[in-house]
C-alpha cells in the first residue's frame, strides 16, 4: 500500500482536528477552553512573490523530502501543508489555542489547531528544527516566519535569494532557496 493512501488526510474521519477548516464568520472567538490567536501571511494559496518583496520563493529539503518554500520575514508562525506531510512519520499535535491565519488584505482566512514539532530542515549536512503548524496551503509545501529565521541568525538577501544561517561557534551556511547549498566553509563566531 502506498503511504498516500495511509496519508490521514485521505481518510477525514481518522484525521477529524487535524485539517483546518475554512473560518465561517459566524463561528464563535474560541474553542472549548482554548482561545482564539491571530496569525500572519503572506498567502494561503500560490501567488508568484514580487521580485522587489522580501518573500523569497524556493524548495529545502524537509525530512530529506523537497519542499516548495516560501520565506515570509512578515508572517508570525511557520506552516507546512499536511498533505506534505504525507508518508513522514510525525504526527500532528493539537495547539494550546486555536489560530486563525489572515493574508494581510484579510481576503483569505483559515483556522487550525494542529502542529508538527521539532521538523527536520536540511541546510546541506546541517539539520535546523523547527514546529510547522498544519495548514492547508495551495501551491507552497512550507512557509517559514520572521521568528525561526531568527532564531538562526539568518541573514536573507531577497535579491540574490541566498539565505545565510550564522548560527554561533558554527560555519556558516549559505543556502540558494532553490536547494543547492553555496557553501558551508566560513567559520563564525568562534
């Protein structure tokens, strides 16, 4: 059997929570005991980047499987489509609130309550961890938010679309968003 066909997306009544639902404006501002927090995107669908924008476009290895990317310095989470998820052995687990995610001309919105902990991105040799919440995204497999850049010191020049980790005591790595790595042979902040 194919690991798409065991995929708990195919099957809605094994993966009721973890799918998120298209928001209904009526729907009240919390869920059960857990409130409502806001979240930031650029899209929730795919949209070419502007050149001149700080979104940067590309593919990264996730759990050693390429994934369409999208770096959003704007956006307040990361996010990852479930259906990528599909044949990785992680599963999701419910979030302490339920999120509700807005583009910023607020034309598109979803909710969710599910996230991936510790997901393996892969910068050359390098494994980079980071929670992904599950979100039905068109077109992008990931979309990586202002604070996990930050929390490895990434330097990104959207135009060149070289991403440079500069994470302490260890080289640093450059990566070219379409997945090939530049070079990892500077050393830094040793």
């Amino acid at each position: 059997m194919s690991p798409l066909l065991k995929c708990p997306i195919q099957n809605r009544e094994e993966n009721e929570g973890t799918h998120p639902k298209k928001l209904n404006p009526k729907q009240p501002t919390t869920s059960g005991n857990r409130s409502k927090v806001s979240a930031r995107v650029f899209s929730l669908d795919h949209q070419r980047a502007p050149e001149l924008s700080d979104i940067v476009e590309g593919t990264i290895p996730v759990f050693h499987r390429l994934a369409k990317l999208l770096i959003d310095p704007g956006a307040t989470h990361s996010f990852v489509n479930p259906a990528f998820m599909c044949g990785i052995d992680v599963n999701p687990v419910k979030l302490p609130y339920v999120l509700e995610v807005r583009t910023p001309t607020r034309d598109q919105r979803l909710i969710t309550d599910m996230v991936y902990k510790n997901c393996e991105i892969w910068v050359g040799e390098r494994k980079l961890v980071v929670d992904l919440i599950s979100l039905d995204l068109k077109g992008y497999g990931v979309i990586l938010d202002m604070d996990w850049l930050a929390h490895y010191n990434t330097q990104l020049n959207c135009k060149t679309k070289v991403v440079e980790f500069s994470i302490p005591r260890e080289a640093t790595l450059r990566l070219d968003v379409r997945g090939r790595l530049v070079s990892s042979a500077l050393i830094s902040g040793i």
